[in-house]
C-alpha cells in the first residue's frame, strides 16, 4: 500500500542539518522504511510551509505506516506530519465498483 508523509522539520532537526549539511535523510528514511518491509518511492524537500519533507512510500502491512510517521515524531525529527494513504488507478477501479454494489443499500438524508 502507497502512502504519502509530509511534515516539516523540528526546530532541533534543523540545526543538527545545518551542523552537519550533508547529511543524507533520504537514506535514514530508505532504512526506516525497509526495515518496516517497505520500499522508498520518492521524497523531495519541500518550503510550503517551512522547511520539510514529502516521502511516498510502499508498506505491504498497513499498520507499518502510522509506526512510520510516529516514529519520525517521537524521534524529534518532524511534526505537523500529515498522513495520507495513495491508492492506484487499479485499487480505485475496485472501490468505484464495490460503491455501484452498495449504491442500493444506501439512503441519504432527505431535505
């Protein structure tokens, strides 16, 4: 299962960053989240909404995501960490037609 973290950087982690410029947080998330049995999709730096991360991840076990995100919290390293479940065009097709069978099943609020 996809999912996608955003966050920004404690105040803390930032300075530790700006000690030590080089360092890698693509590879500390690559680890983090292979030991959780997943794979790194992509992540990329972001400035909205001051200085953080966008990561998109795969987990097979979709608990390992929230023990992800709160792992990074805990840690220190982010907060205002948003998480969002990604489903693919494949996974939807399947939702849309659970929905159509549910459809008469259903009785909205009337007004």
């Amino acid at each position: 299962m996809h999912f996608c973290l955003t966050g920004q950087y404690t105040p803390r982690s930032l300075n530790a960053i700006l000690e030590n410029p080089t360092t890698n947080r693509q590879e500390a998330a690559r680890k983090l989240i292979e030991a959780a049995g997943g794979k790194l999709v992509s992540m990329y730096s972001v400035a909205a909404d001051g200085p953080g991360v966008l990561v998109i991840f795969d987990v097979p076990d979709p608990s390992a995501a929230p023990a992800i995100s709160g792992l990074t919290v805990a840690a220190g390293t982010l907060q205002d960490v948003k998480l969002v479940r990604l489903f693919t065009q494949d996974e939807i097709k399947q939702v849309r037609q659970n929905a159509a069978k549910l459809r008469s099943s259903y009785s909205p609020p009337e007004g």
